[in-house]
C-alpha cells in the first residue's frame, strides 16, 4: 500500500512569484521543503484537485526531472486522480498550454526558468498555469504566496519514481501517470494555422533558414515540426539536443546570447532567415540576411500580414501589447480599424483579453510575440508564422520591414538592460524617478508631454495593477520607460526602453542607437544610472 505522508514544515521567506512564476537559484529549491512547500501552497490555493487531471512538465535545465517527481507524489497525495507528463519531462511553455487547453485539465505546472541559465549553480523556476493554459493571474499568485508565508504542513506519497522516458500510463499512489509526446498535440496545433503546403514549396525552392533552439525544450518540437513537417534540410535546427545546463549557454535568443545564429545571419553566404528561442520555447528572435528584427516591429510586422496565414486569414479581433512595447503594432491597428490594448509587463495581462475574444495577437519587446491559439507566448508560432509570410509575399526579411516602415513610419526603438546591480541602489532610482513631476519641463531640448508610473485597469474584469513602471512621455511623442525586471534571481535589473517615431523614410535606415542618442542621454542623466548604480553602460542593448 502507497503510505501517503503529511510532512511537517515551517515557512520560507520570499517565496513570491515574479512576473511569471517563483524564479530562485537550484540551491535554493534543494533546501528541503522548498519546491514541496511552493508545490502544497499552489495545491491549496487553486481548489480541490481530487479526480482531476494536472499537466506537469519543464525545460529539460538541471533539476527539472528530480522536481517532476517530488511534484507528481504530492499530486497523487493531493488526490489527483491523472497527471499527463511530457516524456523525459519536457514540455516547451506553450505547449504545455496547448496540452491543457486541449485536454480541459486543472491547469499545470511548469518547470522553467525560462530565459536564464541552467546548471547546478544557475537558475530553476516554476509556475502554474490556469485551466484557460494561460500563466496565473495576479490574484492566484498572491494567494499561492499568502499560501508559503503561513504554511505548516504538505502532504507526499512515499513511493518509488514514475519512469519518465516510458510512453503510456504508470499508476502512481492511485492516481494515474500518462507520459505523452510533448510535440505531437503542439505540432498539429501549428498545422492547423499555417500553410505548411505553402512553406514546404519554399524550402523545396532552395530558402535556407538557421533556426537556434540553444540546447533548450525547442530542440525537438523545432527539429520535427521544420526538418521533417517541411522538408527544411537537415542541420537547419543548431543545438537542438537539450541539455541540463544549455551548453553552458545562457538560452536567452537576443543579440549577444545566440551568438552563433547571429554570426551565421550577419556572416559570409548567411542564410535567408534566422530564429532562435528560449529556455522554455515561448520566446523569439527573428532575424533576416543582416538584418535584425526587433520583437516590437515583428508584432506589428505579423499582424499587418496576418491574414496571409490561414488560421488568422478571418482577420484580427484585436491586438494587444505591453506597455514598453512601442508603438508600432498601434499602428497597424489603427490601419486595419482594430482596437490596441496597452498592458503590464507580463503575458499574463493577456488572458482576460484573449478569452474575452478582445484581441487576436499579443506581443512584448521581450521577444515574445504569441495568439489566442495557446494562452503563453511561442516561439515557434513565431518563426513558422513569418516562415508562412515568407512564403506568400516571396521578399527577404529586410525588405519586408523596409516596406512596413514606409507605409507605416517607423518606431525607432531600444531596450538598454543594467544587469545585476544592488538591489537597494535599484529601488532607490525608482523611487527618485517616481518622485520627479517633469510635465512642461525641457529636458535635452525635448518637452515633458506627462511623466506617471504605469497603472492599468483590466477592461475585462476589472483588476487593477499598479506601480508598472515610469513613463516620461515627450510632446513629440517619444518616450522612455523604466521598470526593474520581474524575472532575475541576483540583485536587480534595471531596464530602460526608448522610443521615437520617424515617419521620414529616408531616416529608416539609421541605427537606433545613433537616432535614439539625445534621448539615451536624457534617460541616463534624468534617472542618475552612473551616480546611483556605477554602471556608465548597459550590459545588454537590444
Ligand atoms: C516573462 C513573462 C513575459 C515578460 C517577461 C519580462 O518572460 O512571461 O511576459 O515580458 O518575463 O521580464 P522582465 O520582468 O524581466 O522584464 P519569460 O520568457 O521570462 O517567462
């Protein structure tokens, strides 16, 4: 007989999810109690889970299959009476919300640290979603960490390990183990919305792409879904195995982390196309022969060529983005007569609109961009919906952009990142900046339109959040935003977007770093970065 345990406990200080889930150092969650403390506070706060189906998987990073078990005992323990399991553990982010969409499941829990390194001394995470796929929202959140500060107790089978890597059932304390094929459900999901006819003639027509799955989950959802879906040659997926650590990798798919596709886009014979994802595979980076994407302009970029793919060739409900995401996916909204939703940093802020049918495509400059297909940013959605564009308009990337940007103007946009910087210096110029009351003031020959710190109130239940980050916002229009990262796990990371419209063509062709100058200037003087931080750069420029 199964012996199901109730271990006593006492609570952990600052077991508060961030912007999406509790993100801690590995040595953290190996304390004992840790990971079983979160896991019991999550189980007692979304509601009675006896004969229901849970999803559990993660991104394959060190520490993922030892917590896939301890989680899988306390749901048997708990009283669940299925949990479906991606095989060896892996589940991509988005398809884990596929899988519970699909499969009307009490929602999951994924294992991810998303972006940030893996290893023994790295980074580990983990996060619930909700029955609708999409990531907690805050009200869940905050009762799971209400839930850690007055914990005494979980409850654990004491029982041998579920075998992973076998596909099919294993019964588990009562309650029943399916282990699936994390890809399957995903890839016909990815059929059902693109022309894969279309992108396959593409490739038999010579287009080469570099796709990075960076040693993380995409590896083999990119590999099946691209090589053998639609005949692009084998080795068009670079690091696709994952592994534990990423390859010592840092899997984050921005300029200066997929240094490999980067070389293999801006180098000698570079390939048509490029992308690259995340950790857990909801994030993207896009890439054309010499020439980079950013996310902002890729949102704006899709959603003007939407109905080319046939899953969105009914058009767009509406699109939404978050809030230092600039403002060029506005203007493809108010081209099309759709409504732009403006939300906080996080995906979460997205689901109430997608389930309420208010918007079609959502997207943040954090190289996310993602529908109402799933409830979490994708990846792959990503790259096979400019693959799906690709195929229909015939043109190179760059020149798809250019064209975006002279009918649209374009938002000259950069995110300048001050990574790991003391926790109290960081608080400290937020807290100067929230003081300053700038309107009608002149700062480097640019007028003070408003200055505010971000609030918003969901238009669909009504929820507000507060304390989203500055906004200093110019007459003319331009702005800069500063909000600390809600994702870290060492001190603190200040980030600091700028944005200016350029409507002259002529202009386009500018580095944003060049164009932005005065007002990169104006960011680092008004928030006093070098004084308060001792940082005269940023450790990232995206
Ligand atoms: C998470 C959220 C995103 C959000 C990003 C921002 O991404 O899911 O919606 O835009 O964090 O992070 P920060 O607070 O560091 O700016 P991910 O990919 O880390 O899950």
């Amino acid at each position: 007989m199964p012996v199901i345990t109730t271990v006593a406990t006492t609570s952990f200080e600052g077991q508060k999810p961030g912007t999406s889930g509790l993100r801690k150092k590995v040595r953290v969650f190996q304390q004992p109690h840790y990971l079983e403390n979160f896991v019991q506070a999550i189980f007692d706060s979304i509601g009675d889970g006896t004969g229901k189906t849970i999803v559990v998987g993660g991104d394959g990073r060190f520490f993922n299959r030892t917590a896939i078990q301890v989680i899988l005992k306390m749901a048997a323990a708990n009283g669940y009476a299925r949990a479906l399991v991606g095989r060896g553990g892996i589940l991509s982010t988005p398809a884990a919300s596929c899988v519970i969409r699909k499969y009307q499941t009490f929602g999951g829990i994924i294992l991810s640290a998303s972006h940030n390194p893996g290893g023994p001394d790295e980074d580990f995470g983990i996060k619930y979603n909700i029955p609708a796929g999409g990531p907690a929202p805050e009200a869940v959140t905050e009762a799971i960490f209400a839930r850690t500060q007055d914990i005494r107790e979980y409850r654990i089978a004491e029982v041998g390990d579920v075998d992973l890597d076998q596909l099919g059932e294993q019964n588990l304390a009562g309650m029943m183990v399916q282990v699936f094929d994390p890809v399957a459900d995903y890839a016909e999901l990815m059929a059902s919305l693109f022309d894969f006819a279309a992108i396959r003639a593409l490739f038999a027509g010579g287009f080469r792409m570099k796709f990075d799955a960076m040693h993380a989950v995409t590896g083999p959802y990119a590999t099946a879904i691209l090589e053998t879906a639609l005949g692009a040659p084998a080795g068009t997926v670079m690091n696709g195995v994952p592994l534990e650590d990423f390859g010592h990798g840092h899997p984050d798919p921005n300029l200066v982390h997929a240094h490999d596709l980067v070389e293999a886009l801006f180098g000698a014979d570079a390939p048509d196309f490029g992308a690259a994802s995340d950790g857990d595979g909801d994030r993207n980076m896009i890439l054309g022969r010499d020439f980079y994407v950013t996310p902002s302009d890729s949102l704006a970029v899709l959603a003007a060529n939407a109905t080319l793919c046939p899953g969105y060739a009914q058009g767009l409900a509406g699109i939404a983005r978050s809030m230092p995401t600039s403002a060029a996916a506005d203007r493809v909204a108010a081209g099309l007569g759709i409504p732009c939703y403006e939300t906080p940093t996080g995906w979460k802020f997205f689901g109430t609109l997608l389930d309420a049918g208010k918007a079609t495509l959502c997207g943040e400059e954090s190289f996310g961009t993602g529908s109402d297909h799933v409830r979490e940013k994708d990846g792959l959605w990503a790259v096979l919906m400019w693959l799906n564009v690709l195929a229909a308009r015939r043109q190179p990337v760059a020149e798809i952009v250019r064209d975006h940007w002279a009918k649209y103007g374009r938002n000259v946009y950069s995110r300048h990142d001050y990574e790991g910087i003391d926790t109290a210096a960081a608080n400290g110029l937020m807290a100067h900046l929230r003081g300053l009351e700038l309107k009608g003031q002149q700062l480097g020959g640019y007028g003070v339109a408003f200055n505010d710190d971000f609030a918003y109130t969901d238009p669909v239940d009504g929820s507000v959040s507060t304390k989203q980050g500055i906004r200093i916002v110019f007459d003319d229009g331009s702005r800069i935003v500063f909000r600390l990262s809600g994702t870290g796990t060492e001190g603190a990371t200040l980030r600091v977007y700028i944005e200016q419209f350029q409507p002259d063509p002529a202009l386009h062709h500018l580095d944003p770093q060049v164009a932005l100058a005065d007002l990169i200037k104006i960011a680092r003087d008004v928030a006093e970065i070098e004084a308060r931080t001792g940082r005269t750069e940023p450790t990232v420029i995206t």
